[in-house]
C-alpha cells in the first residue's frame, strides 16, 4: 500500500516510526494514566522540528506536504493517539491558519517561534451554543474607543480548547468593525494577556495528554494587529486549514486502529486459550482479517482524499466523508480488537483500552459526526458542503 510515496516521504514516515517507538511508546501509557504530556516529549518533538513540519521553509518550518504530516501523524498515534491529536492542532491547524489569514509582519512574528517549539498555539472556537453553530456564539471583539490607537476588546469565553503548552491563541468569535458592521472573525489571544484566563485541567474519557477546556477573556485588550486577516470574515475564510487539519485527525484515527491492531496481533500470536494457540479459534483470526481490511480502507479513503486537496481535485465535502468514514471505523475496529484482550483489555495495565477511549474522542473533536454528515447531506441535496449561516456577515 501507499506504494506511490517518494524517497521523501518515506524517509520522514520510518523517522517518525523511529521517533513514536523510542520516545513516544515508552512514555504513552504515562500520558494516559497522568493527563499530561511530559515536557520532554514536547521538548523532544521540537528538536526533531515536528511542530514546524507543515510550516513554510521562509518562516521557519520544513515545508512538508500534507502527505508527509499524515504519514507521520499515524507513526504517532500508533504510539499515542492523544499526543499525536494535539499535535495536529500544533502542525497544522493553528500556523497554517496565520499561514492564510496573516500579514507578513504576523506571520513572521508567530510562525518561526512556533514552529521551533519556542512558543506552541491552540484554535479555540467552540462554544456552549454547539461548535459549529456560529450563529449562536457570544464570545465578541468590538472596537476600543477608549482612544484612537484603534485597538479592540474582547469579552466572553470558549469550551474545548485544546492547549497542550500552548502561549499563543487563535480564537474565532463574533466581531464588530469601526464602521458597526457585523462577522465573524480570528483573533490572537497571548496567555499573558490581562484578563485572559484558562480553566484548571478537566478529567476526560480520550486525548488525555491535553488539556482540553474552557478558555476566557475578561475585556481583554487587542492591538489592531492581533486581528488575522479580515475581522469580518477571518473566522471561516481560512478553509484550506481547517480541511488539511481534519485530514492530519483522520490519519491519528488510522494510527490509533493500525497501533491497536499490532499490539493485539502480538498478543493473539503468543496467548494460548483451552490447551491450544488462541489465534486456531476461527472467529479470532477472522475478527483480525476484518479490522485489517477496515484499516486498509480506511488509509486508502484517507490518502487519496489528501491527494485529491493536495491537487486541488478534492470533491466537494470528501473530507466530511473522510473524516467520518475514518474516524467511526477506527473506533469500531477498536472495540472489537479490545474485546480480543478479554478482561486484560480493561485492565489499564495492558495499556490497550487507551486507543479506545482515544478513537472515541477522535469521533466527536474537529467536529462530531453528526454535524460533518449534516455538510455531507447539505453538499448532496443543495450542492452547499458548509454549515455556516449565509447572514453572518452584516454590513453597518
Ligand atoms: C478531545 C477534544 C478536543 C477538542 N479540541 C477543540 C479545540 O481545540 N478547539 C475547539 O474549538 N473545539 C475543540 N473541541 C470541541 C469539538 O470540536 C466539539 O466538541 C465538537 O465539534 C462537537 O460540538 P459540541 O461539543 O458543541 O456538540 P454540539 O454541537 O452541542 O452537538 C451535540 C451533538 O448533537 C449532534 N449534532 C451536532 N450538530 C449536528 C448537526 N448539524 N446535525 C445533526 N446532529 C448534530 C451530534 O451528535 C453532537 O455530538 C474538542 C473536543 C474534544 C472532544
């Protein structure tokens, strides 16, 4: 399979394979059971240049292709599915959203420190209201008149925001212009801003090496260069960001199945059941053949999808289809692989129940299935693959 990659793209994948296997493995069981990601981790995915992997080469990063992030996002998540779902967030999502929207002044002031490690970001938009659901959000940034440096106020606050060690946030809200004009824009938030608060650490089924919480501003003070791109429409005019995200996600899925499946296999292979080899029982051997065929499907469904972006071929709401195809199979392959385990599967010992709890998270971040089969639905019966409301934008 994947017989198609360059030199290039195989030489990152076996680095990333060695990398998840000396210093992600051993520490992945740690992640889970402490809810945290150790700092050596992150210091180590830094040095390897991890964080700036999707980067341009002008701003600091190595340039690589959505490919390559996905090949090394699934070595990951073989490992840990939870680090290397934040680590999505880091890549991809949050530099190549500034990537997009950004002047030339905020691109070089946030991506060369973000790709190094230096200073690590985190997207934040959900809302009570529903996360997709901009329409209701009340989080807003509107003009500062207290003096004509033509800054701007922040106020509300924001649920799920994935932070690891995130300093620098990229925060979709409600926006006003000077004009009274009304969208929905993308601001920078800095931790050390004045009224800027994080919630303490929240307990959570999957992707446990994150923090992932509610996040709020307290009439926090915005310089006018901490709007990226236009502040009436930034919010969802960085696209191409978002899809190549839920691609990377999607390849955490196939890791976090494919990562599963070889630690089962080793263990269907060496366990012995009634006097004889386990994997004689038929329904066992077959279980495997058919996770097996899922998976492969799976990373087919995944790696043609990211071609077809990467070529600018992409139908319409694919990566919709995508990322519930990939990320539902992956969670269903890994309750029947997990059932394999008998009670060592619940045991948090063995270190397996993990990648279910981590494939379930995986079903519901970047947007649960349900909303991305609702833009699926929307693309087949009105040909519009998108949820936002079309009067999110209004003039003064
Ligand atoms: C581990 C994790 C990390 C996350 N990280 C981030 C982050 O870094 N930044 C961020 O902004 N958000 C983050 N999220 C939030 C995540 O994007 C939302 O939880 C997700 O999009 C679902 O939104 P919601 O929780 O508001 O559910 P709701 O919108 O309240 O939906 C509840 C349920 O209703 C159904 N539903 C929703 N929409 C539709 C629809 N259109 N049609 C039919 N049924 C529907 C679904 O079953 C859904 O599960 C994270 C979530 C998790 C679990």
């Amino acid at each position: 399979m994947l017989d198609w990659l360059s030199d290039d793209q195989r030489a990152l994948r076996d680095m990333a394979a060695v990398f998840a296997r000396k210093e992600v493995e051993p520490v992945a069981n740690q992640i889970d059971a402490e809810e945290r990601t150790p700092d050596e981790l992150v210091r180590k995915a830094a040095e390897l240049g991890l964080y700036g992997l999707y980067t341009s080469e002008e701003y600091g990063g190595s340039g690589a292709d959505l490919v390559s992030v996905c090949l090394v996002s699934e070595e990951i998540a073989k490992a840990s599915p939870s680090f290397a779902g934040m680590l999505t967030v880091q890549i991809v999502l949050c530099p190549r959203t500034v990537e997009i929207l950004g002047t030339e002044e905020q691109k070089r002031r946030i991506l060369p420190i973000a790709a190094s490690g230096e200073r690590l970001m985190a997207y934040s938009q959900s809302e009570p209201g529903g996360a997709a659901n901009i329409a209701a959000h009340l989080t807003k940034v509107i003009p500062d008149e207290s003096n004509d440096l033509g800054g701007y106020r922040i106020d509300g606050s924001k649920l799920f925001c994935t932070q690891g060690s995130a300093r620098t946030y990229l925060v979709m809200c409600k926006t006003k212009d000077r004009e009274g004009s009304e969208g929905y824009g993308c601001v920078i938030v800095e931790a050390e801003d004045e009224g800027f608060k994080v919630a303490p650490y929240e307990h959570k089924l999957g992707w446990r090496g994150t923090n992932t919480g509610p996040i709020a501003f307290d009439n926090v003070y915005l310089e006018a260069d901490d709007i990226l791109g236009d502040i009436l429409t930034g919010g969802f005019s960085h696209r191409a960001a978002n899809t190549a995200n839920l691609l990377a996600h999607c390849a955490v899925s196939v890791g976090c199945a494919q990562g599963l499946f070889d630690k089962t296999l080793e263990q269907v292979k060496q366990r012995r059941l009634y006097g004889r080899e386990m994997s004689e029982l038929q329904p066992v051997s077959f279980w495997l053949a058919e996770a097996h065929g899922k998976i492969a499907a799976a990373r087919a469904l995944l790696y043609d999808t990211v071609r077809a972006f990467e070529a600018g071929t992409m139908q319409p709401a694919m990566s919709n289809v995508c990322k519930t195809f990939v990320c539902e199979t992956a969670f269903d392959v890994c309750v029947k692989l997990l059932q394999l385990w008998g009670g060592s599967g619940i045991m948090d010992s063995t270190g397996v129940n993990r990648y279910m709890r981590d494939a379930r998270a995986q079903c519901v971040a970047e947007g649960a299935s349900e909303m991305h089969y609702a833009i699926i639905a929307n693309q087949l019966l009105h040909g519009q693959p998108t949820l936002v409301p079309s009067n999110i934008v209004k003039k003064g």
